[in-house]
C-alpha cells in the first residue's frame, strides 16, 4: 500500500523531468526506509534483505497464507525490519528534486530541505513571511531529516547544479 502512494506521488513530483530507471528507484526507496543503514552491505544482499522482508510482509497481511517466513529468508527480513527503526517519528517525503526523504512527523508541504554549510546532516525548515520595515522570509527548524542522495555531501559536489538553490537563511 506504501509503495503505491510513493510511486503514485512520485509520478505527481514535479521537480524530475524524468522518472528514475525502476531498480534506482526501488533502491533509493528501500534504503530510505533503513536511512542508508543497509549501505555497507553489498547492492545485492540488501535488495535481498528488501525482498525478503516484502514477502514477510505480503504474508502477515494475506490472511489465506500465513506461514512465516523460514530460515535465510526469515533472516534476511528480520535484518532488514531492524534497520527501519529510524523511521519513528518520521515521515516519507518526497523532494522537488525526487528525493526520497525521511522527515520529522512535524513536517508537512511547503517546509524546504537544506544543508547547512559545514555539517552532513539535512534539516527540514519552515518558511515564514514576516514584516519588519519590508518583507522578508524567515525560517523555523522543524528538524533533522534523512534525504537519500545527500547524506555524504553530494550537494556540496553539486553546487554548479541547477536544482540546488544556494541561499542564506535567518532562522527565528
């Protein structure tokens, strides 16, 4: 049920121009979901880890078939189910840009992503227009977020692109 509200909201995105091959897609997902916990395994043994816990769960929920997941498989699924926990309190977000993103449970449509100069970590922002002589564009911190794609400074390495907009923030 998941997957078919991201795919469905990821088609509604309007930030890529162009949808990401399937098995991107589906990686970017599933490493989300483990905040890229699972990235020290090999591409292989996590899309396994993936697979497994999905049937796990496809079983659980079809109430004709409940046999539990056995052996390597219930292994695999269990591993990978342990790396979900960083999504309490979170929520699944998708960025203009196409970004998977694990977000505070606060956060909703209209805050912005960003990293600060100088730290690895993604926060969420709130913009908030305020009247002081003229109007500006202030911000609130909603909270830390995992963005897949940014978390080892691959938007400092881009800074010459074109979605990522560089600006200086005043945070109340």
């Amino acid at each position: 049920m998941l997957w078919k509200s991201v795919r469905l909201a990821f088609k509604q995105c309007q930030g890529p121009t162009e949808l990401l091959g399937y098995a991107r897609y589906h990686d970017d997902f599933s490493f989300t979901l483990v905040t890229g916990y699972d990235n020290r395994q090999s591409l292989k043994m996590h899309r396994k880890r993936f697979k497994a816990y999905l049937r796990g769960l496809s079983r659980a929920c079809n109430f004709e078939q409940r046999t539990p997941l056995l052996g390597t498989a219930a292994c695999n699924a269990f591993r990978y189910e342990g790396g979900t926990r960083n999504c309490s309190n979170r929520r699944l977000a998708i960025t203009k840009q196409g970004r998977f993103a694990l977000v505070p449970q606060f956060a909703k449509p209209g805050d912005v992503c960003c990293v600060f100069l100088g730290m690895v970590t993604p926060f969420v922002l709130r913009p908030r227009e305020i009247q002081i002589g003229h109007k500006s564009t202030y911000y609130h911190l909603v909270g830390e977020a995992y963005v897949h794609g940014v978390m080892s400074g691959e938007l400092v390495n881009g800074l010459h692109e074109k979605d990522i907009e560089k600006k200086e923030v005043t945070l109340i």
